[in-house]
C-alpha cells in the first residue's frame, strides 16, 4: 500500500499567497494499526531548489557567499549569513538552473556540474526539495563579480576559502546554513578526505 492510499484530503484552505504559498490542510491519515486519524497541517511551498559547492581540489579552496537573511536575524542571527550558492528552479530543470545561479550570484562560469543527492530540508512544513551538486572551478572561471540580483534584493559578497578553514567555520558556529554544511560534510568525506 502506498503512501497516497493512506491519505484522504478533506479541506485544503489557502493562507496566504504572497511570497509564497501558505495552505492548511485537514486530511486523514490511515495508521499503521488500521484506524484513521484526522490531522491538520500547515504547508509552506516555495518551489524546489538547488545549491552547489564550487571547490578547487588544488588549491584545496571553496566558494561560499555571504548575504543577510531575515528568518535568520529574527531568531537570533545578528550577522551575514555565508551559505553555498543557491536558488529556486523556477520551472528550469536543476542543472541548468544551478549553473545559471552560481555565476549571478559568484561570478565564476562552470560547465559541469555533478550532482550528489537531493533533499528535503524542513519536511515538517516545506514543500520545496533541494537538490545539491559540486563542481570543479579555477581562478580563470570568473567572468564576473557576481554579487546576486538587485532586483531581487540579493546583496551578495563572494568568499573563498580553503576546505580546513570553511569546516573550521562550521565548528566555531560561524556557518549555520545546513544546506552548506552538508555540502562542506560531504567535501571532506569525499572530495578532500584526511590522509
């Protein structure tokens, strides 16, 4: 039996649709000891996304942005946030889009990209899945300064760093972007292991 056999939807009610769409939804809900329980939940959805880490395997560096985020600020995070290059898809399909968006918002131009896994981030609550790659670059991949979209409010600062450092970053609480530190996990696991 699938999951969607298990679900009847009962009212959906749209929130608000501003930004984004807010619905809440009442469904019931088939438990695995066979009774059926009513439920009701809210659905944030945004769109999916993806996000990328550019590294330079030899030099050993990472590229991350810094930029301010407002949920960010109003729980507690009184600075810029660094973070891996990202977006939404904005009905592209995720590779094409994630290269677009690594130079609007870096300045460095790549070609290949690979991805690595997708995820959902706040399953709880978010709709959007986020799909995450790597790719190689080099000094000679910049074409610009990067910096985001003003139109879209994106003030955006471009930091390279070595993989030692930018995990160092993680530690300490400097970076609290979950979408990067499980780019920056996987780079030390995969891309630059110890030894």
């Amino acid at each position: 039996m699938s999951i969607a056999d298990r679900i009847r939807v009962e009212d959906v009610t749209v929130l608000s649709d501003d930004w984004y769409t807010l619905k809440k939804t009442t469904f019931s809900y088939l438990r695995a000891d066979g009774t059926w329980q009513r439920q009701s939940r809210e659905t944030y959805d945004r769109g999916n996304g993806a996000t990328i880490l550019l590294y330079d395997p030899a030099r050993r560096t990472v590229v991350l942005v810094s930029q301010f985020r407002y949920p960010a600020f109003v729980n507690g995070h009184d600075d810029l946030l660094i973070e891996a290059p990202a977006g939404l898809l904005d009905d592209a399909d995720p590779e094409t889009r994630i290269r677009a968006e690594v130079e609007e918002e870096t300045g460095f131009r790549v070609d290949k990209v690979r991805k690595i896994f997708d995820a959902f981030m706040s399953p709880g609550s978010v709709t959007e899945r986020l799909h995450f790659f790597v790719g190689e670059y080099g000094p000679g991949d910049r074409v610009s300064a990067g910096g985001g979209e003003i139109d879209e409010g994106e003030d955006i600062a471009v930091q390279e760093m070595t993989i030692e450092d930018a995990l160092t970053m993680v530690d300490d609480g400097a970076i609290r972007d979950a979408k990067t530190i499980m780019l920056l996990q996987y780079a030390a696991l995969r891309i630059f292991p110890a030894g």
